[in-house]
C-alpha cells in the first residue's frame, strides 16, 4: 500500500513507533493542504472547476465519464486527471472517446496528492481546461483525506458493492459533496437496498445529496450533466466578479 501515508504499516506494538508515524503524517497532510490551497486559489481566479472523484475498484467511474464527458464537450474544455497505481488504460479508453485525459500513475501509492496534482495542472490540456475531472486511485481510505485543491468530493458507489458501505468507509461520505450511486440497471440482480444505502450515508452526512444513474442505460445521466454545469456556471461566474 501506501508508504506516504502509512496505511500500509503494521499494526504498532509500541508508543514510540505509534507515535513517530502519527506525527509524520500530520506534516504530510500539513504540506498537503498548504499546496492544496493554492491549487484552489489559482482555479478561483481563473474560474475552473475540479471536481475529484473517488470510488472502490470497479465502481464505474471511467465509464461514466466516457458516458457523459462528450456532451460537455461541446460546451466547455474539459480535462481528466487520471490516478491509478499501475497502466493507462483508463486514459487511453477515455481519450478514444476524444476526451483529453492525462495518466497519472502513482507507483504504489493509493492516492493522489496535491503535489502531482499541482505539476499536472500546470500543463496542456488542463492549464486551459473550464472543467477539470479528476479520477482518484480506487480506494475509499486514503484519497478522503488528501485535499488536492478540488472544489468537490464526489464518491460513487455501485449497486454491485454493499448498501452499507459508507458505514463502512465513513471518511470519504462525510467529505464528499455528493454521493453518485452507479450501474441502477444491475438493481434487479444484486441484493442491493437504495433507500438503505442513503440511510446509510445520510447517518455519516446528513443531508448529502444523493444521485442514482446507469451509465449503460443512460438513465440519470441527465441529473449529472446539469449538476456539473450548475457547478461549472456558478465558479465562473464567480471568478469573473472578481
């Protein structure tokens, strides 16, 4: 796992160890934020919106982008972010879509930080990018606590994964902005509760909004476009009265 944030450690036998690990990775996310912060100050001032999403392996994300990222297209610049430990698969399908997407491997690590985070945005396609997606490394731990600058968590969760999971993994639904829930054709097949499922996430997040769609059936992909373009509008709009 993660040698920048020890998730991957060993359970500590003694204090003293206990103790050097939580005060190294204070200072990580310390530095973290810091960097993070200004990511977000510079997207401010240009109006561009980042969006970071996160999900368990498997859950849908590059297929919801390939899904909806195209009408965008047509409207804004849009650029995809995206992390993953090992290969460019993900990139590769979403730029055979004509998506502009960048691969960033992490080379073990289980999430992205705001340092890669920061070179990247410094570059074609996303110095000019209005809207800028960002697909974090499979995981429901680690990426929920690293800032990358990102004007919103959005986590999406599968009805092919457990309705209790963000019980579970309470961390990422409590920062999130929005809780996507994917593949709704599959509901018939799987043992899967929606309504217990925003129950579940509304006890770590009262109150977070709750999205339900199929990428494959297009079904509630409507609901999303409009929320990244609501989101998209009022960033903008915001930069340009400053």
């Amino acid at each position: 796992m993660c040698e920048t944030c020890g998730c991957g450690e060993a359970q500590h036998t003694h204090v003293t160890r206990t103790a050097r690990t939580i005060a190294l990775g204070e200072d990580v996310l310390s530095k973290n934020n810091a960097l993070a912060a200004d990511v977000r100050a510079m997207l401010a001032q240009r109006g561009a919106l980042m969006i970071n999403l996160l999900s368990a392996p498997g859950a849908g994300k590059t297929l919801l982008l390939e899904a909806t990222l195209p009408q965008l297209q047509k409207e804004l610049k849009v650029a995809v972010l995206e992390g993953d430990v090992q290969t460019r698969y993900d990139a590769e399908r979403l730029r055979r879509k004509g998506i502009p997407a960048v691969q960033l491997n992490t080379g073990g690590a289980c999430h992205l930080d705001a340092a890669s985070v920061a070179l990247a945005l410094a570059r074609a396609p996303f110095d000019t990018a209005e809207l800028i997606i960002i697909e974090n490394v499979g995981n429901l731990v680690c990426p929920a606590a690293f800032d990358l600058g990102e004007d919103a968590k959005v986590v999406l969760l599968s009805v092919t994964e457990g309705d209790d999971k963000p019980e579970k993994y309470p961390a990422a639904f409590a920062a999130a902005s929005m809780m996507v829930v994917s593949k709704m054709d599959l509901l018939p097949h799987v043992p899967f509760d929606v309504q217990r499922c925003r129950e579940s996430a509304w006890q770590v997040h009262p109150g977070l909004p709750v999205l339900e769609l199929s990428a494959t059936s297009g079904a509630g992909l409507a609901a999303w476009l409009a929320w990244l373009r609501h989101e998209q509008a009022h960033k903008a709009g915001h930069a340009h009265q400053h």
